[in-house]
C-alpha cells in the first residue's frame, strides 16, 4: 500500500494513499471510537457539509478573496460529494470532542483532496489548495458546522413527514372502515360510554397529523443560520458582506428558506432550536407509543383479552406455546419511543452545558437527533405498512360487549336522575341482568324511549335536546 506523508501542529502521519481525507481527520479516527457511527451513515449532514463548503466558495469568489481556479475546483468538488461520491471518507465518529472541528476538517479535507485532483494535482499537496485555508475560508467550525448540522436535520425530516403522512392516510382509512362498528370507550382501563371503533382510529390519525404541522414550525426555526459569525459570532477574519453573500447562496444551493440569525452571537452558542426539534421528536415519540398501547390492548387475547381488533400476524411468538402470535410491530414502537425519549433528555442535558459563547457538546446534540429522526422514520413505516394497514375489527364482539355494558347507564342519567342510574348500574353488576332489562323492569322508562335513547346515533354524539 502506497502512503503520503502530510502535517500539522502535532507533527507528520502517514496516510494511505487510497484515503481522501487527511491528517486531522486520521487523528479523530484514532481518538474518537465512541458509536461506531460514522458521519457517512448520515447522507444528509454530508450533503449540507458540501453545500456550506460551496456557498462559502461562491461568496469567498464573488468578493474577490478566492482565486478563480480555486473556486471552480471547490464547487465541483462539493457538486460531486452531494451528489454521492466520496461519501465512504466521511469517516469520524459523530460523538467528539472539540464541537464538531474533526467533522469540519473531514469535509475540509476531502473537499481539499478532491479539488486538488479535479485540478490535476495529488492528494496531499495543499500548497496548491489547502484545506483551511481555501475550503475553510471565512469559515469556522462553530459557524459552519451548526449551519450544516441544521440544514441536515431539516432535510430528514422529509423522510419522517412523508412516513408521518402515510401512517395519517392509512389511520383514516381505517377510521372509515370502522364507522359503524359500535364498542365501548374505556377510562382508566373501565368501561365509560360507547364510541366507535372509527372514532378510536380517527384520534389516532388527529393526534399525528398535529406534529406534521410542528415539525414544519421548527423547521423554520433550523434555517436560521450563524453562517459568516465565524468563531464566536463577530465574523472575525471575514468580509463585511460575506455573511450575507455566503447565506444568499447557501439558500439557492439547498433549495431551503435560509436566513441570517438576528444575532450571531447569540446563535452561535444557543441549542434553542435542536432543542425544539428532540422535544418535537420526544412528543411524537410519546404519541406512537401510547397509540401501540392501545393497539395491543385492543388486539389482546384472542380469547381472554379484549379481542376488539385484530393486528396482522407477522412471526410466530413463542419457542413453547404452539400458536402464539404477539404484537411484534408495536412492541418494536414502543422501544424505539423509548430511545427516543431517552436521546431527548440526552440533548438537553448537552444543550444546557454549553458554558459562555459555545456550545462543545453539540456533536452529541446533532448524533442524537439524527438517529432519532432515522429511527421514528423506520418505525413508522413499520407500523403503518406492516400493522395498521392490515387491521381487521371483530364487530359481532364489540357489538356484544357494548349489550353487555353497564357504562350505557350514563346516556340515561339525564332522563332518570344519577341516583337511580347508580341503583341500576350496581344492580346490574350484582344480577348480572342488562342495564335496559332494569330500566324496563322499574317501569322508568318505556321500551320505546330506551331503546330511543341507547340508539348509537344518541349515544354517540351530543343531542340536540335532552327534553
């Protein structure tokens, strides 16, 4: 294996000749060990690395500050790298010290080594392009790094929202399926008043398409970029227009509604917005696992349970009970929900301890979010492909259980008095006779008026009178 020899502050390191990226990044390899993940199992925070490294280069060229050949080799360099090549070198941990500075350089590198052969030099020869001080110009980690890291985010949330869509498309379908089958509501695990199985599934569809809308408000809130603030956010070591110039670009290049922030001081070091999107993630996350609760108590039995639903079978769900199936599909949910909930407490933990004008726990922060992201993705594809699409309902048995149901009683009261509704409802318990079968028997109502009155369209719904 052929080697090059390149070095910085610390010294000279042998690199492969093979490896596009260069000494410090071969440093953070050896220091930084920590997930196994590496930056390439993140696609779009590589993508948003080249379109920051390209934005800079066309404001840096426009401003007089960057040499033509230059520019051109940057820009096609990056070009190529968000289009997908050269991906496998972005090879750092995503958790390390130092804010994200090894991330930097590993784009800074390649982007270097690629423009050097783009103009016909070997790798490694940074006389004719250097990594930080023509890839980097104007630049900082702690500008550039958070700019990529927030446009990488809003990029995934595409995958989610359309996932997110799908799983609301399929709940309403589900929810119209169901229309008239007629169940009993539950609180606290007891019967309360009848419902139907589609009102059940529409709240499950309500309850999701909500955060689509929240998703797409913090979105808004990650385009607000510190990009041209430079180390701490008083743009030190760049051109006054360069900012400004720099995010013009960037918002064309990603096709993203990209601003300045306010105060690049201020953005420079606040976690505000990351810390909305893990929120958002974590409420989410709460709101799927509380929807696959339900669906494995609904689905639970088939014979001693409440046997309401059926959820596709997926696998055999025992190595000893012959014709067990479990709720495989929400189980796995449930436990990414879990995780989920666990990497939200991890970020704003990370978010608080940023100490004066940075933040250096933000790799942690950006690592957490985007597994969060690419987790809820797959599962909720998972569930909506693989469990709510194949749902079936056992009408005859919620039908039976809502016969059966003493929490009718309450669609009375307003006609009998709550005094005679406890009567009837404890009676009813202890004799095991129906609600309507005491009503009839004390003569407080007749049977048209019952059967009135326990119909699912007043049961159902408020009424337009109660007289």
């Amino acid at each position: 294996m052929t080697t090059r020899l390149e070095h910085d502050l610390l010294g000279d390191e042998s690199l492969p000749n093979s490896a596009w990226y260069g000494i410090q990044t071969l440093r953070a390899l050896r220091n930084f060990n920590i997930t196994g993940v590496p930056i390439h199992h993140f696609p779009d925070l590589i993508n948003t690395l080249a379109m920051v490294k390209e934005a800079a280069a066309e404001a840096n060229f426009e401003l007089g500050e960057l040499p033509p050949a230059k520019y051109k080799a940057i820009k096609q360099a990056c070009q190529r790298i968000r289009e997908g090549e050269l991906h496998d070198q972005f090879v750092v941990d995503l958790i390390q010290g130092g804010a994200g500075t090894s991330t930097n350089m590993n784009a800074n590198e390649v982007i270097a080594n690629l423009a050097l052969s783009i103009m016909g030099y070997e790798k490694g020869q940074y006389q004719y392009l250097h990594p930080n001080n023509d890839v980097n110009r104007s630049q900082s980690t702690n500008d550039a790094y958070p700019t990529a890291a927030r446009l990488s985010i809003v990029l995934s949330t595409r995958a989610l929202l359309h996932s997110l869509r799908s799983i609301h498309k399929s709940l309403e379908a589900k929810a119209e399926e169901f229309a008239d089958v007629l169940k009993m509501g539950r609180t606290q695990l007891q019967d309360a008043v009848p419902m139907t199985l589609g009102q059940e599934f529409k709240a499950f569809s309500v309850t999701l398409g909500e955060d689509i809308q929240r998703i797409g408000e913090v979105c808004n809130l990650l385009c607000e970029v510190n990009l041209g603030g430079t180390a701490i956010g008083t743009g030190l070591n760049t051109h006054k227009d360069y900012s400004r110039i720099a995010i013009e670009h960037l918002a064309r290049i990603s096709e993203l509604p990209v601003v300045p922030a306010s105060n690049l001081v201020e953005a420079t070091s606040d976690m505000g917005a990351f810390v909305s999107m893990s929120s958002i993630q974590k409420r989410l996350a709460i709101k799927l696992s509380k929807i696959c609760n339900d669906l494995r108590l609904l689905s639970s039995g088939p014979r001693a349970g409440f046997n309401e639903i059926n959820l596709p079978a997926m696998q055999p769900g025992s190595s000893i009970m012959p014709g067990k199936v479990n709720p495989v599909i929400p189980e796995a949910v449930n436990q990414t929900a879990f995780q989920v909930m666990g990497s939200d407490l991890t970020v704003s933990m990370a978010a608080e301890a940023g100490q004066l004008q940075l933040n250096a726990m933000e790799p942690v922060i950006v690592y957490n979010i985007l597994n969060s992201m690419k987790m809820l993705t797959s599962a909720i594809y998972m569930l909506d492909h693989r469990c709510i699409r194949g749902i079936s309902a056992n009408k005859e048995h919620c039908q039976q259980q809502v016969k059966d149901s003493i929490g009718m009683i309450t669609a009375l009261v307003p006609y009998i008095g709550y005094d005679n509704a406890s009567r009837i409802a404890r009676n009813a318990l202890l004799t095991r006779s129906t609600v309507g079968e005491l009503i009839l028997k004390e003569n407080l109502l007749d049977e048209a008026t019952l059967n009135r009155l326990l119909s699912p369209s007043a049961m159902l719904h408020p009424m337009d009178s109660l007289v």
